[in-house]
C-alpha cells in the first residue's frame, strides 16, 4: 500500500511539473522602453507548430490598429487577432525554426522562444537576423 501511494505521488509531481513548463497560453508581453505592458498574446500549437497571435492590446488608442507596414497575408490586418509568431517546433529546451512578425514596423525575424529556467512564468522572446538579435520576457498570465 505504501509502495503504491510513493508511486503515485512521484507520478503526480512529475505531471504537475511538466504542465507547468509548457510555453502555451496567455502571455503579457512588456515594452522594452518603459517597461509597461503593450499585450496579451496566446501562444498555441497548431498541426505540430507552434504559434502566438494578439488578443488583445492595453493601449486604447491601438485597438483598432492595423499592421499597416506588414507584408502578404498580415497586411492591413488587425492588431488584434493577428498571427505574428509562425512555424515554430520544439528543439530541446527551446522553439525555433520559425518566424517572429515586429507589427510596429512589419519586419519578420527567425524567432526562438525558451522558458527561463529559474522562472518558468517568464517567457524568453528572441527575434534574430545572423548574428543582431532583441531580446523580450514576457509573463505568464495566470
């Protein structure tokens, strides 16, 4: 009996503590300047990828914005609602492979995104192009 409660308890803490690691869910973006938060954005897993779209954006005046400077499908689309992180499959500890859409000037970047690993609710949003990267972290919303 006791060998089967141990048994047990080690299964459920090891499943706690892989939910708790998964990148998918609302996240609040932060501005790098101020700080401040600008988003919320819901990274989800779609056909074996990995996506985020805006679902909503803290600023009033940005609302009803368009991504007027984006290119192909995302041109002229809505803040809200847009698809801006594509493509992206799991690799080790990281998700990598795809692309990282900047709405303020409509540039794409390979993206990578990593959980911290001493805080599992900040969330490690890197677009790079060679070797010139930026760097945001992002909070989990609970």
């Amino acid at each position: 009996m006791i060998k089967n409660t141990f048994i047990l308890f080690i299964f459920l803490m090891l499943s706690f503590n892989l939910t708790g690691q998964s990148i998918l869910g609302q996240w609040k973006t932060i501005d790098d300047n101020t700080g401040k938060a600008k988003s919320l954005v819901e990274i989800y897993k779609e056909d074996g990828k990995i996506y985020g779209k805006i679902i909503s954006v803290f600023n009033p005046e940005k609302e009803f914005a368009k991504c007027v400077d984006c290119e192909g499908k995302q041109k002229d689309q809505r803040l809200v609602g847009l698809v801006f992180i594509e493509d992206l499959t799991k690799n080790d500890d990281v998700y990598d492979g795809g692309t990282i859409l900047n709405p303020e000037d409509g540039k794409v970047f390979k993206c990578r995104l990593k959980l911290e690993d001493d805080d599992k609710d900040t969330l490690q949003v890197r677009g790079y192009l060679a070797f010139f990267y930026r760097t945001q972290y992002w909070k989990r919303v609970k």
